[in-house]
C-alpha cells in the first residue's frame, strides 16, 4: 500500500526533526535511518565487535517497507537528544499527601517525555474517612483524580503527544459507585480513559445475583457490602451511555503476572492492553500483517516464511530499544530493566482478511487469527530464548513463572495495541480491528471536498467495473456497503465494518487474539445506537468467559456533546415547538434542520482556533468553535459562539455583534508578532464578517461548502470531530483517534 500524502502529512506535523524554526530537516529516509542507527547501536553494548551497520540495514528496510513499525515515541525520539522511547508507564499512588503529590510530579515528567501512565487508585481512603493527622476527612479517589487530570491538562508534550491517562478503581472499594459516575459528564475529566477493576469474587456474585464485600484500602476488612447484579448494571448502564467505564479483570491479569513476588499488577497504560507493575514501563511495536501475504495462483495466502523472519528482527530491534532507552526516572529504569518485558503486536488484520476474501464476522476469520497470533507469540518466544541465551535473561527470571524455560530475555514478548498513527504511516487497518467506514468524506480547510476511499475496495470495483464518484459518495453517506444494492453481495459479504459486525463477533475476535498474548488485547467493541444495555451485559460476560483480560465498548452516537458540538442538546420544548416569551423578552428561532457552513482555521497566540459559521435561507444563525491541542481557552470560545449563536437566531443585528467582539484584545495574541486576530472573540468577528460578504456578493460556493450540515453533527456515523482538523473520530483499539491528522486521545 506504500506511504500515502496523508501519512506524510501526519510524519511532517508530528514525527520529523525541525530546526528552531520549525522547519523541516528530516524526510521519510531520514527518519527511519535516524531510528535505526541508533537502535542499532545497542548491539555494541553485547558485543563491542557487533556489526551494527547490517542491523541498521535490516531495520532500515523492515521499517521503509512498512513490514514493522516501532511505537510512536520510538520514531520520534530515537537518535535525538530526548531519547525516551517508551509509550506506557504505570504509577503507583499511595495513600498519603506526599506520595500523592509525587505521583503528580511524576506524571508529569512522563507525559513531557511523550508517554502515557496509568494509575491505580484503589490504594486511597474512600470518601469522608478520617485524616488522623489533621483531624479531617479524605476527599477520595475521583477527587484527586481531578487533581491529576488538570496536571496532565497543563503539561504539553513539546507539540506532538498530548497526556494520557488510565484511572482504575477496585470494584470493592467503597467509593466504586460515586467512580463509575464520574464521567457521565463528557466535559468531566476529560484526560482520562477510566476501567473498573472487576474480581472473579464480584463476577461470581453478580452472576449469582448476590452481594459483595467493599473492602476499606487501609485495613483490607469488609466495611459494607453491595449488591453485585446492581453494581454490574450500573457499570453496563455507564458505557452504555458513554463508552466509560471500561472493565479490566484483575485476578486474570495477575494469575499471568509473570513475578508475583514483585507484588500485583493494579493498572494498565491508556488503552488497557499493558499491565504493568507499578514503575514498569513497556516498548511497543507492530506488525504489518497485509505486508505478509504472498501471491499465489489462486489468489492470496499468509507468508508464514516471511512473518517468522519479520518476527525475530522485531524482538532483537525492541529488546534494543530497552538497552538505548533515556528512561525519564531511575526507578522506571530499575524496575523496566528487572523484567524487560516488550510487546510486539500487529495491524492490518482487517486488509489481510479483504486481501484473502475473509469476512471479518466469520469462522475463518477467528480461526485465522489464532494461527497467526500464535505463530507470532510462539516465533518471538523463541527468539527472546535465543537473545536470552546470547545476552543473559532478564535479571529477575529466577523468580519468575518462565523459570523452567532454558533462557528467556523478555519477560513478556507480545501486546496488542491500538495502532491509530502508525496505521496512518503503514497505510494500513488499525491494530485487530475491522475496518471502521470504506469511505470518508474530507472536508479541506481550503475549503475542498475530497473522497477517501479504502484502496482495497477502490481497487476491487474498478476491476469489476463498478467503481464511480457517485457510489463512493452513497457509501460515504450510508456508512456501509451492506444496503446498497449496485454492490454485488459477494462483496458485500466481505467488506463488513465496524458497525455491520455484531459485538458477538467483535468480541470473540478479541478473545482469539488474546489466546496467544502475553500481555492484553486493545479493541473496542462497536455497538450500533440502537443498541440495548442487555446487549452491552451480554458482552461483558461473554468476554469474562472467553479469557479477555478487559472490554471497552463505545455505542455509536451515544456522546451527545461532542468536541465540536453546537451548545448543548436543545430542551424538551425547543424540540417540540417555539417556547411562550416571557413578557418583554425574545425568544431565539429554532435552529433549522440543515445549515450550510464554512470552517475557518485561524492562528491565535496559544496554537490554532477553528471557527465555523454557519447560514441558512434567513442568513448566519450559528457559529462554533474548536481548539488545537496547543491550547487556547476552549471553555470560554464555546460560551462565547453559544451566545453569538442564540443572539443571531434572536435577530440582533451582525454589525452590532461585530462591534463587540472586534478588536478585544489577548495577553497571548499581543506578544506574539505575525498575528491576524488579536484574541479568540477577534478571530471569530473575521470569520463572520467573511461569510457575511460572501453571502451578500452572492458568489458562488465550493461544493464542499454546499453540503448541508446536520442538524445534529454528533449524530452522524462517526463518533464525533476531532479537536485539531475537524475530522471524523473512530473509536477503536479502546482509544479515540483520527485518521487524518494522527490526533489519538490516547496519546
């Protein structure tokens, strides 16, 4: 499939070397070069004779052929002065102020590092228990994941990775109820993917329909108890209206923690796929699985030949990337090196199975998996026994469960990722997800409309004749292949997505995959919006009876507030009709069905500002904003357009709304030379003052500008915008990312 111009674009904005200009100094070459010699270079530590420039060949081609890409940090990082090339890490946090506050700091060297970290919150007094040093009340987990979340909030990660962060909490605590909430509001902590720890204590007894202990953190005694079906429903009902919680299952996850002696395994990375133990920190890398299919005579088979080749160059080159790695604390070190575990990982599956006609909702789909992740788990177990042999085990094998192996260098070899910006590089379908829509409509910020079409589909109906604009741009509007009938259903059959897989099928794919995996399996189980809660319990069990060591669920639609949402959801009685005026007041028109609209992106002192207007037959009625993630003032640009909005919908004239809002003047926006605006409300003003003209020269508009725009943007096949480019949202691999832009809200 090669680089696409999308996966450069993504390589230019987040992965290559600028100068202090910001200018460009690496390409494509440059970087897997740049990556390579320096991975490399970590053969000398074994072998000062090592050939290190035909390893750097090898890795050189296996990555420019995009046969196996390492984690995002690793392309970024390595062979620059930064050096930190792990993407997840896990932070104890006790049960005092210090080592609260410690975790804090910590935190944050980690995210400015580029990784993302993970916390267990269990350890904390619940709500409303006694300080005895102080003789007041502890405020609780969720209050002090609060606190973390505004940290992460205000540490940048140098332009290219954003904060990411897991919260998990035992089902036992006693404040579990008040966590499961937390996130009901979508604006609420926002930093934050949040799991319920699940025992096999609380599963049994939910399934029994019994009651459960919630154990006090401080003294491990019972202190109450609940019942398990309700908690269980509470949990279904939470991401059944959201997406949050997610459930990871402990005692599973321990039960496969490979030095128990160490202590437990309490939290994962940002999508749920890493345990780790507290100070661990784990390096990741993928697999193109569509690059090793091998042409045959009557179509295409798996190329186990060159898997098993691709397989051992990806452990020499991660467990390398541990020996060269610049760790952003001693203890990280101490504790990663104790274990050196890796996680080699794949994508594509998706493109493999349409290259092999495969549906993915099929027998032989799941059976395909487990023979490939086995052979991939069995083929790099071999090869870390070989570089155990070479370069010693990993200092704790003695103690490990691995014990009785002959050696082993990595104390775990295989993880399932999500793979959102790395897919984007490789051309390739995310991690083992399916593919999420066949066709997208892009909308420009030069205000051009482009199609993406998936190369795979494109390629099949211009060889059977059936390919037009026309029918990508029917795709795009159904958002699927299976209701339209110009398609042929042999096609149909197999170019299922995301949304026409059952969550039956999404979760016993998950589970096949997680049969050969050391570590976990990041995946989310798509639900249709239809979808009931017994649907989403039914899943949860299934995966607790299949050997999933976690589940995230996202049911389509169901974030009613959506980044570029327009103000909130209209009441009950704008819905239904006009509402009765107070007396001496004006009552906003009802917002129209459809609109047609033009986005702006504006440069303000803080990073970049999206300005949308939109117009009906009665002129400009709405604008909405969206902030890049260097920052701005989100909060205070959405009060600012909800209020432009219903003032232009009142009928106040746009002069005198361009007379407020003109000229105010920002701190950021004045000490920063070049600007056009001087402030979010003055950036806004230009927009609206550009539209306004057009409308009233009545000059013709691009066609992208004459789409109607729904009258519920969050209602519409992807699951929202993405904050930076506007684009659509998939939900997959357990994270948010975007296809576009390589914005990923995991990091």
């Amino acid at each position: 499939m090669g680089i696409t111009q999308n996966a450069l674009t993504v390589l230019q904005k987040r992965y290559f070397m600028k100068d202090e200009e910001g200018q460009l100094i690496e390409n494509l070459e440059g970087m897997f070069h740049r990556v390579a010699g320096a991975i490399a270079e970590a053969d000398r530590t074994f072998d000062p004779q090592a050939d290190t420039a035909s390893t750097a060949k090898s890795f050189y081609q296996s990555m420019i052929q995009l046969d196996f890409l390492p984690n995002s940090p690793t392309l970024m990082n390595a062979g620059r002065p930064l050096g930190q090339l792990s993407a997840c890490f896990v932070l104890p946090v006790g049960d005092s102020m210090d080592e609260i506050f410690e975790a804090v700091k910590q935190a944050a060297l980690i995210h400015k590092s580029g990784g993302g970290t993970g916390f267990s919150f269990s350890r904390l007094r619940p709500q409303g228990s006694t300080v005895r040093t102080t003789g007041g009340v502890a405020s609780g987990p969720v209050s002090f994941m609060r606190v973390f979340n505004m940290a992460t909030e205000a540490v940048k990660q140098g332009g290219t990775r954003r904060g990411a962060n897991m919260g998990i909490l035992r089902v036992d605590h006693p404040d579990i109820l008040q966590f499961i909430d937390c996130k009901q509001n979508n604006a609420d902590i926002t930093n934050f993917n949040i799991s319920i720890g699940i025992t096999e204590v609380f599963m049994q007894a939910a399934m029994a329909e019994k009651d459960y202990p919630l154990i006090d953190p401080r003294t491990h005694q019972p202190v109450g108890q609940l019942n398990a079906r309700r908690v269980f429903e509470k949990i279904v009902d939470a991401a059944w209206h959201n997406g949050e919680p997610g459930i990871i299952f402990l005692d599973r996850l321990n039960r496969d923690n490979i030095v128990p002696k160490q202590g437990e395994i309490e939290s994962t990375n940002p999508c749920g796929e890493q345990p780790l133990l507290p100070y661990e920190s784990c390096n990741l890398g993928s697999i193109n699985l569509y690059n090793m299919l091998r042409e045959t005579e009557n179509g295409y088979a798996v190329d186990f030949d060159k898997l098993a080749a691709t397989v051992r160059l990806a452990v020499h080159f991660l467990d390398n990337v541990i020996a060269v790695n610049r760790y952003p604390l001693p203890i990280i070190e101490e504790t990663t090196l104790s274990t050196r575990k890796i996680g080699l990982g794949v994508m594509g599956f998706a493109d493999m199975l349409l290259r092999l006609r495969l549906p993915y909702n099929s027998e032989e789909a799941v059976a395909l998996a487990e023979k490939v992740m086995s052979f991939i788990n069995e083929t790099a177990r071999k090869k870390s026994i070989e570089l155990g042999q070479q370069r010693g085990s990993f200092p704790l094998f003695s103690e490990s469960i691995h014990r009785r192996l002959p050696a082993l260098r990595n104390g775990t070899v295989t993880t399932i990722a999500p793979t959102g910006t790395l897919s984007i590089i490789a051309g390739c379908s995310s991690g083992v997800e399916p593919v999420f829509a066949y066709v997208f409509i892009r909308n420009v910020m030069d205000k051009t409309e482009m199609v993406e079409v998936n190369p795979l589909l494109k390629e099949l109906l211009q060889k059977r004749g059936l390919y037009s604009e026309a029918l990508m741009l029917q795709i795009a509007k159904e958002g699927s292949l299976q209701h339209i009938s110009a398609i042929p259903e042999d096609i149909r059959r197999v170019f299922v997505c995301a949304h026409d897989i059952s969550p039956l099928w999404h979760i016993r794919m998950q589970a096949a995959f997680q049969k050969h995996t050391d570590n976990a399996v990041s995946k989310t189980v798509n639900f249709p919006h239809e979808a009931t809660r017994e649907e989403v319990a039914e899943v949860y069990r299934l995966a607790f009876q299949l050997g999933c060591k976690g589940v995230t669920i996202y049911r389509d639609r169901s974030r009613e507030n959506q980044v570029l949402n327009i103000g909130p959801a209209a009441p009950k009685a704008e819905a239904d009709g006009p509402r009765p005026a107070a007396p001496n007041s004006v009552v906003p028109r009802p917002r129209p069905e459809s609109v047609c609209g033009i986005t702006e992106k504006m440069q303000i002192g803080c990073g970049s500002l999206y300005v949308t207007v939109n117009y009906d037959e009665n002129g400009i009625c709405e604008v909405f904003t969206s902030t890049g993630k260097a920052g701005g003032c989100p909060s205070q640009s959405e009060a600012t357009a909800r209020l432009i909005s219903i003032a232009l919908r009142s009928g106040v004239a746009i002069d005198e709304i361009l007379v407020q809002l003109s000229g105010i003047r920002c701190p950021s926006t004045v000490r920063r030379e070049g600007m056009s605006c001087t402030s979010c409300p003055d950036a806004i003003a230009r927009v609206i003052k550009k539209v306004r003209g057009i409308l009233e020269a009545e000059t013709p508009l691009p066609s992208a500008l004459s789409q109607p725009v729904s009258a519920a943007p969050e209602e519409s096949r992807n699951s929202g915008s993405c904050p930076e480019c506007g684009q659509p949202l998939e939900h997959e691999g357990g994270c948010v990312s975007c296809r576009f832009c390589g914005y990923s809200k995991c990091g």
